[in-house]
C-alpha cells in the first residue's frame, strides 16, 4: 500500500459515525463502508435499474449495478495515481447511485412529479435516506452507520448542497431530515475521494454510453468522427488498424478514451493541489471550486460529448418511449398507493398513518424508489391488469 497524500482522507482521523462503534482490526473504517455498502439490498437492486436502456431491452447494456462497477475502477485508477485514500473514493463510487428510482430519469422525473406537495424527490437524497434509515441490517441503528466521510462525500459529490442562493430550506427532503441530527457542512466541497467519484461517474457514462449507442445502433461511428477527441480516437484507431472488425474497433477507442480521461484528470489535479498550496484534506474542503477535474480543454470535448449523447442517445425516439411507458408505470403506482394505501404490502402500511399524510406519501415512495425495472412492470400489471392475480 502507498503513503497517503497529505491532502487525502487518513483513515485513522476519520470523524467517526453517528453511532459509536468498535472499529475492525482487520479493515479500516473506509474498507468496512464499502463492505456494508456492497452486502446492502439497495446495491444488489441495481442490477435491474435502468442505466439507459430498460433492463429488458437487452443482457448486453449496462445496468446501475455494472456502472457502478466500472465508475469504482476508474476511482480506484486516479486514487491510487494521486496517492488519495482509493477506499474511500470506491465506497463513493459504489454508493453514488443506490437512490436511483426503476427506469433511471424518467422514473425519478415521475416520482419528483408525484412528490411535489411533500418535498419532492431527488436521488442523490434518496441514497442518503438508504444508507442511514432504510437499509435496516443491524441490531443497533437504522441504516448502515457509515462514517462521516463517506455520507459527506455521498451528499456533496457534486458540490455544495446549500449556500447563499440555497439556503437549507430549498435541500431535498432526506438531505434536510438528516442534517438536523448530523452536521455535513454542507455549504462545503467534498474531500479530494468524493470529487474523483464524481468525475470518474462522468467518464464512465459518457464513454460507455457511447460503447451501449453504437450497439443498439442510435448512432454510428461516422456520426463520433467531428467530435472533438472523441473522432480523433476512432480515426486514429481505424488508421493504425484498418481491417478491424466494428466491435473491436469500438472497444479499442473507448478504451483509449477513458485513458485519455483518466490521464488528463491527473494532471489537472495535480496542477491545481500546486497551484493552491494543498496539503490537508480541510484545504480541499475550503475551496470555492472542485480540485478533481478535466483541464479546460477536456472539459470541451467532454460537453461537445455530453451533448452528442443528449441528443442522438437520451432523446432518440426509440428511448423516448421506453421512457413514457416508464413515467406512466411510476405515475400510476403513486397514485393508486396515495388513494389506496391498503394495497401496500403489509410490511409498508405499518408504516403509514393515513391516505394523503405527507408520512404515507413519503412511505410510498421509498417503496417505489426502491423497485427494480421489472418489479414496477410486474406490480403495475397486478394491480392493474384484471385477469392478474398475485395474492401475497
């Protein structure tokens, strides 16, 4: 194992969790979040969560769980080159998503739709109400007991939640629940880990939805090539080999993509630790800006990328319906659970007090949140479909 960076999380000066426990003498504090985070129900969920494509589209696109996966490798990747704690980064990476609704987006959009006179919906919140109350696996708390670092790093891998324009009234539900009893500084940055999650997300999706575009075939190669980056990848790969066959072709520039990602998110890093004299993880945390970023001009191919995928990818018809029938499916079920909470499963209606309490609304949509693709389709058939019958 490498010397830690100064500036990196230590793991013997963690700030602790909000209930005391004895620590392992075989793991650290970060090693044992990532271990509960990967032995939680809401992490094995993600397996059928929409990445982009519906889980029944097909066994070769990515899920929420196989992107999780590659977003902690590449965490790992630019830890470990940067000398910062890499467990911390892969606990953040491997947890970033768990609050994702079924269907990805759409589903959220329809849920946040739903929730609007109870406080709405957001993901990232979500995943912080998992970790520390719904997952329910020990003995002695609620949650998962994770350190402060990662739940800071959870809450804040994309910035600060509130500031002078956000004053805490106007954080979603869960971030704001939470903070009465747990202090995240949240007008804050996250430590350096958080960051390069947050950053090693945005490679791994861009590339690899360009890998899952091109197999499904919403667009191809031809149309990459006035990309910046992105078309002189794919040229250079087609000039070195020019009787590659499609798909090793598209898993060659990719490969090199993300290199070139990685590579650049290195250096810029490195530039700005200098250029701002960082040498505690608190010096991270006091800038006014992200310390783990792309240099100005990958950050222009990244966008110029970004908006490609917008437009050929997320907003491609054949997606476009997918997503309806999934807005619809979230839509239905809220509001058949908000005027007929009796049709919970038991378990969730113990939970409830009445039909239409801001509680009930907030029950029924941990239940749907945490619903994979084909559980939402299945119960939406039951409870909709009168020749189904399902009698738990």
């Amino acid at each position: 194992m490498y010397q830690l960076a100064n500036f990196a999380s230590q793991p013997d000066k963690t700030r602790g969790r909000l209930y005391a426990e004895t620590e392992s003498s075989m793991r650290s504090p970060f090693q044992r979040d990532r271990d509960r985070v990967l032995h939680s129900g809401a992490f094995r969920r993600l397996i059928h969560k929409t990445q982009v494509f519906i889980a029944h589209v097909g066994d070769y696109y990515r899920t929420r769980l196989t992107h999780s996966l590659e977003v902690a490798q590449i965490a790992r990747s630019i830890s470990r080159e940067l000398k910062v704690n890499e467990d911390l980064a892969e606990t953040l990476a491997l947890c970033h998503d768990l609050g994702h609704t079924p269907f990805g987006h759409a589903g959220e959009e329809a849920l946040d739709t739903a929730m609007q006179n109870h406080g709405g919906f957001d993901h990232n919140a979500q995943s912080l109400r998992i970790v520390t109350h719904l997952e329910q696996r020990y003995a002695d708390f609620d949650g998962l007991n994770l350190t402060w670092e990662t739940l800071e790093g959870l809450v804040k891998h994309n910035g600060p939640v509130v500031g002078a324009e956000n004053p805490i009234e106007t954080a979603p539900y869960a971030i704001r629940k939470y903070s009465e009893k747990h202090d995240l500084e949240l007008s804050g940055h996250a430590g350096i880990e958080a960051q390069i999650a947050a950053i090693s997300d945005d490679i791994a999706y861009n590339n690899h939805d360009i890998d899952d575009g091109l197999r499904a075939g919403l667009f191809t190669i031809d149309d990459l090539l006035p990309l910046p980056l992105v078309g002189d990848i794919f040229t250079q790969v087609m000039s070195t080999f020019p009787s590659l066959e499609p798909r090793r072709l598209r898993h060659e520039a990719i490969r090199r993509l993300i290199s070139q990602m990685v590579s650049d998110v290195v250096a810029e890093t490195e530039k700005r630790v200098n250029e701002n004299n960082i040498q505690r993880a608190e010096d991270v945390r006091a800038l006014s800006y992200s310390v783990a970023e792309f240099s100005s001009k990958m950050q222009e191919s990244h966008l110029a990328l970004k908006e490609f995928l917008r437009a050929k990818m997320y907003r491609h018809s054949e997606v476009n319906r997918s997503m309806s029938k999934a807005r619809r499916i979230v839509k239905d079920l809220f509001s058949l659970f908000y005027d007929e909470p009796h049709l919970l499963p038991e378990e969730w209606q113990e939970l409830c007090d009445k039909p239409g309490s801001e509680t009930t609304a907030r029950i029924i949509c941990d239940y749907i949140a945490g619903m994979t693709d084909r559980f939402a389709v299945e119960e939406h058939k039951t409870l909709f479909n009168l020749s189904e019958h399902n009698y738990r």
